[in-house]
C-alpha cells in the first residue's frame, strides 16, 4: 500500500470512527515525507513511520500489528501514548487463529496447571529488578492501591491496600493466612511484620527466588511454597485467604471456589481483587501474545457471581475499584518512563516498548471503562474454633 492510499484510509476510518465515539485529531509520518493530520486540529500525537513494515498494518487497520510494528521499532508514537491508546477501537483487532489456538488439543492436553506455570513464567520470570524499577518502593505490589485523592502517592495507597485487606479478613497475631500468588512479597510482608503466619503460593522461579531471599534477610517466617494452588494440599485449614489479582490466571471459578473452601475453616474469609471485563475473552490479542499468554483472562462478574451463588460462601462485599486500577497503571507507567534510559541499557528496547504499551494501554482501559477492576471479600459460614 502506497503512503497516499495509507492516508486516505485512515482519514475514511477516522471519519467514520469519530462519528460515534470520542476521537481526538493525529498525525501520520510515512517514511521521508512530512506528517498528514488525520482529523480536524492540531495533532494530540503523532505517528512516524521509521520502516516500511509499519505502513502495512496501519493501512490494514490491525491493531495488533501496529502493536507489533511499535515492539519492532518500525512505528513510534510521540506526544501524548495514553490518547493514542485510548483510540484502540480505531483498529480492528479480529484473529480468529490466535483466539482458537487456546483451544487446540495440544493446549487442553498440557493441562491447566502446567499451562497456568508457563503462562505465569513468561510474565513474572523477568527480573524482579526489572518491575521494581515501576513499582511502588515500599511494598512492591503488583495490583491497585487504593486512593485517598488522585495525587496521593502511590506507596501510600498501597499501605492502605495492604491495610484494607487486613482488616477485610479480620486476623489476628498467630493467626494463619494463605496469599495464592506471592508476587514480591507485598502482602505476606506487611502480614508477617504484624504477627501474622502467612504462607504464600507462587509459580514463577524469580518469584520464589526474590521472596525466600527477602523473608530471609528480614528474618519474617513466611512459607513460600512453588505451586500451583490446585495441588496444595495443607494438614491444617487456615484462618483466611488472600488473592490480590490472580483470579484473573484461575478463570475456572467452580474449581477455585471449592479449593478455597476445602483449605479454609468456618468462619473464614477470603479477599480478592481483580480486574474485569464483560466478555471473557475480550482482551485484546496483544494481551494475550505479550503479555499474559495461556489461559488467563478479566474476570466475569456477573459469571463468579453465579458461582458464588453455588458455593457455601457469603459474598461480605464488593468494591468498584476502576478508578483506583487506572491511578495505579498511571503511575506504574510513568515511572516505567522515567526510568527508560536504564530499563533500556539493562534490559533491551523490545522490553520497555512492550511494558510501555501494556501499562499506558491499561491505563487508558481502565480510564475509557473498556476494563473494570473490583474487589471483594468472601465468608466461610460457621464460625472459627
């Protein structure tokens, strides 16, 4: 495709695009030729075209290859990203291929546990190094924090997470707690330092590594154990549960509600969070590619409800959380920006490109309600021993 045929097909799309939802004006640079303004006034952010290869998808309207040809180098976008992604819907992101993938034999015959280890693996055995140079400094946390006000600093909105979650599942010194998915130690820390006996799951091996090594050094008896949460097994029925944003990697919610309930003594509470969607697989095929390939998906409300319903627990309570979800990957991806010169001589551009569109995208996903976030908690009837 020609850059003149290009043009011409953007600005059809983008006529038709801006007629039923909000759009801002932008600018495409095809390669050695001045910018096109796509829309009426002056560009919020502009397109540049550095290889050829990044004019095929973007006269395709494929979202997912103008994903690719940002990791590849072949586009850039400067000026404002968050608007550039909150305009997704201006490309098709139809793959049927990708989508039906997940549902080979080869897929459904790894199994859900093994499928869950790579999947997980590929996300989170990264450098801890690396999602510490975005994350909060004071507990590490890789879900929302919960705000105050919109400016608050993020390391406080996570000490009132922490906090939140604490209180929600109403524990005591002594008491047992298991954490599914222990991340960098965000939650099984601020536990343990109030006497709490946390044991905390984990299936990725930098994750393992990062946590024996921090709850050693801090001299804090937390059991980590590498394992999925399907297989764990535990003589002694805990107190409380705690999942901080991996219901969206245990999407059969029949099997995890029952293990919650096999692993917890009456009266005892379970607080989740996670982001959601409407449709299950309505995350985009970057997502699932890049980012969180395997199984994982938003959560369906409406659908864990229902469980729910079938389960012996007690929905306590339920939180809308988008706001919060949306200053959080606000701040992950400003942070993640300031630090770029060093991501990018560590670790490689393809890596801080890749998190630059994850966490601007989510941003912009939360912010548009194309994703929703939530937490809850849930009760075990009886009561303790």
């Amino acid at each position: 495709m020609s850059p003149s045929d290009m043009i011409a097909t953007l600005r059809r799309r983008y006529q038709s695009f801006s007629a039923n939802q909000p759009a801002v004006p932008f600018a495409v640079a095809p390669p050695g030729q001045s910018p096109a303004v796509i829309g009426t006034g002056d560009p919020v952010f502009t397109i540049t075209v550095k290889d050829p290869r990044g004019a095929k998808p973007l006269g395709a309207l494929d979202q997912f290859g103008v994903a690719v040809a940002y990791l590849q180098g072949w586009i850039d976008v400067d000026g404002d990203l968050a608007a550039a992604l909150r305009m997704r819907r201006f490309f098709n992101d139809f793959h049927p291929i990708a989508f039906l993938s997940r549902f080979t034999p080869g897929a459904l015959i790894q199994g859900r546990k093994e499928n869950d280890r790579r999947a997980i693996s590929q996300h989170y055995d990264e450098e801890s190094e690396f999602f510490l140079t975005f994350l909060d400094t004071r507990h590490r946390c890789y879900t929302e924090g919960v705000f105050a006000s919109d400016d608050e600093p993020l390391e406080d909105a996570m000490t009132r997470k922490m906090d939140l979650a604490l209180e929600a599942i109403e524990v005591k010194p002594g008491d047992r707690v298991l954490e599914v998915g222990g991340g960098w130690g965000a939650f099984s820390e601020h536990a343990a330092r109030r006497g709490i006996d946390v044991t905390t799951t984990t299936l990725a091996v930098e994750s393992e590594r990062y946590l024996k090594d921090l709850f050693a050094r801090e001299q804090l008896p937390v059991n980590v154990v590498r394992q999925h949460i399907f297989g764990y097994r535990s003589d002694q029925k805990f107190d409380a549960i705690v999942n901080m944003g991996v219901t969206e990697h245990l999407p059969d919610y029949k099997t995890t509600l029952a293990k919650y309930a096999e692993l917890l003594k009456p009266g005892g509470r379970v607080y989740l969070d996670a982001l959601a969607m409407r449709r299950k697989h309505g995350i985009s095929t970057f997502m699932k590619r890049y980012i969180y390939p395997g199984n994982s998906a938003p959560l369906l409300l409406h659908q864990y409800l229902r469980h729910v319903a079938r389960s012996p627990f007690e929905l306590i309570s339920l939180d809308d959380d988008r706001h919060n979800y949306y200053l959080t990957c606000r701040e992950w991806a400003k942070r993640l920006d300031a630090r770029r010169d060093e991501i990018v001589a560590r670790w490689g551009e393809p890596l801080y490109r890749r998190f630059r569109l994850f966490l601007w995208g989510s941003a912009a996903g939360f912010d548009t309600g194309l994703v929703q976030a939530y937490r809850w908690v849930l009760k075990m009837p009886g009561s303790p021993a």
